[in-house]
C-alpha cells in the first residue's frame, strides 16, 4: 500500500511506498541522526545566534524549531538543556521509498469510485479553496498535468528518480484535470499546490521538511492540507505545525495507514486531534482489510485499485492505499469549502463527518469512523455550529505566554468584561477538550454555566496549572461543576486579588461529542 511511513508496504502498486526508519544515533551519515530543537522563547533571544554560526538550520522562526546535525546536537543539547533554552529535543525520522516491480494493469476507463462518494452527476466548481500536497513532489511534466492551470510550487520540485511518484499519484486523485488524456480528478479545476518534503534522490521525506510544508502551506492562506503519510511514532515538530495550520484555519487530512490486518498500530499525524483521518474502501463499500482501524478514524474513501498517475512511467496505473483515499476527502473538502465559503476549516470537517453515508457496522466506529464519504450530501447539510480559537485543548495553547499559543485566542472573560458567553464543540478524538483563560476578580464569585447536548464536564484551574490532562489534570484544579450532565453550574469564590484562571469544558462520562454554550459571571461576595 501506499502510505509514507508505514513499515511494511505492500506491493500492490508497482511502487509500494514510504517506510519510516528510526535515527540512528551514532551515524553521522544518516539522515535521520538529526536533532529537531525547539527553543523556549527566552532560548530563541539568547541561543539563536550562536546556532547559526555553529551550523544549525532554523526550521521556522514563530515556531523557533531548528534543526542540528548530530556532530552540533551532542554537544549543543546538553549546554540548551543546561540553560533551559529548550522545550522539547528529538531525533529527526526518515521517509523513505520502498520499490518493487510490477507490470501495471491497462488503463481503465471506469473511475467506479465516483457513484460510491456522491458526485456522479454533480459539477465540480472553478478555482477556489487551494489543495496543498506535503508529500514526494509533482512530476509535472506528466501528460496529465503538462500545462495544467492553477498547479503551484510551494517549493522546488525534485521528482527525479523516484520522489515525484508518490505525490504524483496522489495529485492526480485530487485534481487531474479535464485534458483529454488519462483520468478526471475528485476536484478537476482546483487550485493544487504541492510541498515537495522528499530529500536526496527523493526517496526520504523527513520530519524538518514535512512540518516545513505544512508551515508554509498554512501560511499562504487558508487550504486543505493533504497528509498521504504517517508513522506510529508522534512528531513534536509535525504535531507543532499541525496546530498552526489548524489556527491559521487550513484544515489538515491524513491517512489513516495501510496496516489493518497487522493489528492497526496507531499512527501519526492520524491521530492528533483537529486532523480529518480518512480509512479506505474497496469496492464493495466495505471497509478495505488493508484500511487501518482506530479511534481517530473520521470517516473513509474508496482507496482499493484506484486509478492513478506514475511518474515513473509516465502513465497510469492502479493502485491501492488510504495514500489515495485521503486525498479524495482533501479534494472533497476544498469543493465542498469553495461553494460554501462562508464555513470555517472546523465546520468543513463537520460537515463530511455527519454528511458520511454510514456503512457497516452501523454507527460511528474505528474501521469507517461516521462512514463513507458523500460530497452530495455534504453540499447541502445544515451548518453546524462554529467552534472558535482553536486548537484550544490544554493550557499551554491558550496561554499567551505558552509554548504553543498558535490559536491567539483572546481571553474569555477580563478586568473589564466580568462576563462572557461562547458557543463551541467538542469531540473525545478529534477535539477532546476547549480551555478558556478566564479573570477572577478580587474579592468575588465567578460563576459558570454550561449546557450541552450531551453529557458535558466542567472545571476551573488556576494560573499555575501545567495542564488540564492526564496526571496533571487535578494538579492548581481549583473547583468542579457540583452537577453532571447537560446543564451544570459551577461556584467560585476568590477570596483574594484577582488573577486569571482556565475554564476547561470536555466531553463527561459516556459521551463522544457535544456542542455547547458556556456562560461565564462575575460579582462580588455579600459581606456579612
């Protein structure tokens, strides 16, 4: 299958795919034996001139990511470490091509996969909402995309020998155009960009390049960002990046990977929250055996014998992977997304959530997450509720102050709005929890009330709080909803000077998903 990063790779299409290789940290040589650094932001004003000049590579500068080869990283990690310049430091993954030989099948005519997601019959509309690739590069000097309008570099595209089969095939997917020659792409006429993150021969795609992509993808406007790539290691510096693209409002796609039938390892960038992940199809309209399974799951594409374009040969040729069923969900976004440019990059992923056409089992589930991808359906749903400032799923990103505060949400209530109100969603997997930062007045009772659809929890934390999750999640709690379910209310008196503090609203016991509102006073204490 193929999908970047899974370690084994089958060889369904000619060229499998990408496997991912640990760093190893006494070769110099090897690629992946670089160290990814991100510096606090005190670290960024003191440290950066000195990396520089020692030969270390900034990555992006807001997000103060650098990258050391492992010569600069033994010696300069200790010394940042030492000075607490650092946030978090790790080995740099490889990407690599996995081929093997195959005679592809003809041509086929019939692009059976069109009825299943709902667009037979349906006009795909003009430029609109761009489709970004981070992925091996675009050949486009392949017939089915030789003069293509609206086909942009993001960066230098270096196909050759290898690189450009995979990017290729899954460009061709989204938005192969109507020329004459091969086949029609999900969203002929869009606007297509690619990140070529491929290195060398283009056989690697490493983590410094892949969150380079998607860095500058969300930094030239709105997108939808497409991630036929994964591991079952998470990335710092991919998961950093992800969350900026996700604040700047791209919405990000991934691929579910390709290794159902070994047990479904989790994989990344699948799971982080905020990212749409997509499992394949066969033809049946059943779940493929090869379609990874998991609780992150969204919801699933034809992804088995798809017909794509080769780089390698110039051609066409079938091929199999959730490499190619995400880019359909990508594609369907961004059409979706240009008719209806009033929703947000959240509401889009909403909307082809609930719009999914459920297969079997019934229900929401880890094979097809709310089911088969339905582009009809998905023109004409209802919007649903707006859910701002995010990502906003833990203290540090709502914090200005935070390592990660992409969002720049605004507080929620201040010293001089002592009362607030916000409508918002949340979801267990793929948005498991909204924090606010809050002002508590001196002297004063805050008093907070939250109605749900379903069963919600509350809580308020202060300042000095880490985090609101895992074993920190009870650590600076400062006070609790005294009810549960889908109207709570919870009390606090602050006997003190004022100060700020976290509403933290999430899912409760026994449910998935919620929207909500969650109000939010002030006033002072009777005094007696």
């Amino acid at each position: 299958m193929s999908l970047l990063s899974l370690p084994r790779l089958l060889g369904l299409l000619g060229l499998a795919g990408l496997v991912l290789t640990p760093a190893v940290a006494a070769a110099p040589r090897a690629a992946g034996a670089a160290t990814m650094v991100q510096l606090t932001k005190s670290g960024a004003c003191t440290e950066s001139v000195a990396l520089t000049r020692a030969g270390a590579h900034e990555i992006d500068a807001r997000l103060r990511l650098w990258r050391l080869e492992p010569a600069l990283a033994a010696s300069a990690v200790p010394e940042l470490r030492a000075r607490d310049a650092i946030v978090f430091a790790q080995k740099e993954r490889t990407y690599r091509v996995a081929a093997t030989t195959d005679t592809p099948d003809p041509l086929q005519s019939d692009e059976w996969w069109l009825s299943q997601i709902g667009i037979s019959g349906l006009t795909a509309p003009g430029p609109g909402v761009p489709v970004t690739i981070v992925d091996s590069g675009l050949d486009v000097a392949h017939p089915e995309f030789l003069g293509r309008a609206d086909t942009q570099a993001l960066n230098a595209q270096e196909p050759a020998p290898f690189g450009g089969e995979h990017g290729t095939m899954v460009s061709s997917v989204i938005a192969a155009p109507v020329n004459g020659v091969g086949l029609v792409g999900i969203y002929p006429r869009a606007v297509l960009r690619s990140w070529d993150a491929a290195k060398g021969d283009g056989t690697r795609l490493e983590s410094s390049e892949i969150s380079a992509g998607l860095l500058a993808a969300a930094r030239t406007g709105r997108s939808v960002i497409n991630l036929s790539l994964g591991s079952d290691a998470s990335d710092l510096s991919i998961e950093l990046a992800v969350d900026e693209a996700v604040a700047s409002g791209s919405l990000v796609v991934a691929a579910s990977g390709n290794d159902g039938d070994r047990g479904s390892p989790l994989g990344y960038p699948a799971a982080y929250p905020h990212v749409t992940t997509v499992a394949a199809t066969d033809r049946s309209g059943a779940v493929a055996p090869f379609s990874s399974r998991s609780r992150f799951v969204d919801l699933a594409a034809p992804g088995d014998d798809i017909i794509v374009a080769s780089a390698l040969g110039q051609d066409w040729r079938p091929a199999s992977g959730t490499s190619f069923s995400s880019p359909m969900v990508a594609a369907a976004a961004a059409w979706v997304w240009t008719a209806r440019p009033e929703l947000t990059a959240g509401q889009v992923a909403e909307v082809l959530r609930r719009s999914a056409t459920d297969i079997a089992p019934a229900g929401r589930d880890q094979g097809s997450g709310f089911g088969m991808l339905n582009v009809a359906a998905a023109l004409t749903l209802p919007a649903p509720i707006r859910d701002p400032f995010e990502p906003n799923d833990d203290i540090d990103q709502v914090d200005p102050n935070g390592d990660r505060y992409a969002s720049k949400q605004p507080a929620l209530s201040t010293v001089a709005k002592r009362s607030a109100r916000i409508a918002g969603r949340i979801d267990r997997y793929e948005d498991p929890r909204d924090v606010f930062r809050v002002w508590l007045p001196a002297a004063s009772r805050v008093t907070a009330t939250l109605t749900a659809s379903s069963n919600g929890d509350l809580a308020l934390y202060s300042a000095t709080a880490r985090s609101v999750v895992g074993r920190f999640a009870t650590d600076g709690r400062l006070a609790i909803a005294a009810t549960k379910g889908t109207r709570e209310r919870l009390v606090y008196t602050n006997k003190g000077k004022g100060r700020w503090g976290y509403m933290a609203v999430q899912p409760g016991s026994g449910a998935l998903d919620a929207t909500y509102t969650l109000s939010v006073a002030s006033g002072a204490t009777k005094s007696r």
